[in-house]
C-alpha cells in the first residue's frame, strides 16, 4: 500500500512488484533471496526481528540493492510518544485475537442479512440500516462488518411495508439512511444505464422518488429513529457516522433523544 500511493506521484512509470509475505525465520529469507536476486530493485520491508532484517540488508549489499526498512520512522515516533520500545516481534499484526474472530462473525451476518433477508435475527445486529434503494446500504453494511459490527440492512418500499419485527428491535440501533432525491435519480438511472435497461421507469421518475425520499423520512421520524444524510458522504463516512451514533446510544443517549434530523 505504501508502495502504490507513492508511484501515484510519479508519472509514466511502468514498475513489477514482487511480493513474499510473512517472511518470519532465516530459513525462508534465505528461500526468497535468489529470487531478489533474478528480480532485482528496490526492496522495501517491514521486517521486525532484528537478526532477519540484518541477514537480509546484508544480502541486498552483497547484490548492490538498495533496502528501505519502510516502518521505522513510525515505529521510532511511535516509541518516543509512547515512552516505550517496540517487541520487535513478528507476525503480530496477524494475530487472531478475539477482534479478528469480531470482524469474521460481523461479516458472516451481514452477508446473510441483506437486503431485508434474515429478519427474524435482526435483534441479534448491532446497527441496522434502513432506506430506499440507492442509499448505499449494503456497501455501507458490508464496511461495518469489517469494522466488527454486525450489520442488517432493509429497503423501504412504499408498496412493501417492513416486517412488524423492525419496528420491535431493542438491542440494534435502526439507522435511516437518506439522500437528495435529485441525486437519487441520476443514480438510479445511471444504474439502469449501466444494465442496458429503459430509464423511463418509475424507478427513476422525479416525482415517484420523492415520494419514496418522504415516505421513508416520514417513516424514520415516526420512529424517533437518527438519520444520515448520504448524499455527499462516502461509504466510509456513512459508517463512521453511524459508529458515532452508536456510541453515542451507549452513553445512555438513546436513538429517540438524536432526533430525526439527518446529519
């Protein structure tokens, strides 16, 4: 990652990455090193364990490489703000402590609950996502899920009224997601667009989606449920806003005391 953000600063580069991860013992640095050696450049690493770094660096002298130990300005700012050293311990980053464990059950429940599936787990979530078709909510969903938060989402369809379980929920917060209903419309069609299908469907008729926009915040305010505004958000500030949300729920704020009001 750090490699590809800089390259996006230097134009008409062609550049071959080569990359051998969780190199943790002397054994398999020696394994990868005539391999370096028939692609040679820069090599840029991130090992930690002081004897392995030292036998690679060594190596990359010997072939004429240069070696860029790419995490120790951070990790030496990070020693001096903590007043501690780094373990230099590899593989720790990759450990599967109980937050991995978090992040995998969180996106194994919100795959099976997309799109309305699943209501009868819905008390199970800890945010549930609520909206018209278009508002992001299952790329939304599926972010918080890599954030360890089990995530349902449900379309409001004026035609369709959600299950009778929604409006019952004790432990998810239900979050209404909105969006300018001119915005809505150009998005809508540029989906139809990219299907190959007629745009002049009500599921992109002007009056048709404001009226699905004010039947759901109709909805949302009726339920004293928080409500994002996504039309100039990106996914990962949808979510960050309801991380915030939530968290203000658990400081004994509850989602009727937020309002209605879309942020």
């Amino acid at each position: 990652m750090v490699v590809k953000a800089v390259l996006a600063q230097f134009e008409d580069t062609e550049v071959d990455r080569h990359f051998w991860p969780m190199v943790r013992s002397r054994q398999h640095l020696d394994r990868i090193v005539p391999e370096i050696s028939a692609h040679p450049g820069l090599v840029l690493f991130t090992l930690v364990n002081e004897e392995t770094r030292a036998r690679l660096e060594d190596h990359c002298r010997q072939l004429g490489l240069p070696a860029v130990p790419a995490l120790d300005a951070v990790t030496e700012a990070l020693e001096a703000q903590l007043g501690q050293e780094a373990h230099g311990r590899p593989g720790r980053q990759h450990l599967m402590d109980e937050a991995y464990f978090r992040r995998v059950d969180a996106i194994h429940y919100t795959i099976a609950h997309d799109d309305g599936v699943g209501h009868e787990n819905w008390e199970e979530a800890d945010i549930v996502l609520a909206g018209v078709s278009r508002t992001s909510k299952t790329p939304t969903s599926i972010y918080l899920a890599n954030r360890g938060y089990k995530t349902a989402n449900i379309p409001i369809v004026i035609e369709s009224p959600p299950p009778d379980a929604l409006y019952k929920l004790r432990n998810p917060l239900v979050i209404g997601l909105t969006t300018a209903p001119d915005r809505l419309v150009q998005i809508r069609r540029n989906r139809l667009l990219s299907l190959h299908e007629d745009t002049g469907t009500s599921y992109a008729d002007d009056e048709r989606v404001r009226d699905e926009v004010k039947f759901a915040r109709r909805m949302f305010a009726d339920n004293g449920w928080p409500v994002i505004d996504v039309t100039r958000r990106s996914i990962e500030e949808t979510a960050a806003a309801a991380i915030r949300l939530l968290g203000q729920r658990s400081g004994d704020e509850t989602p009727s005391l937020l309002g209605s009001k879309p942020i």
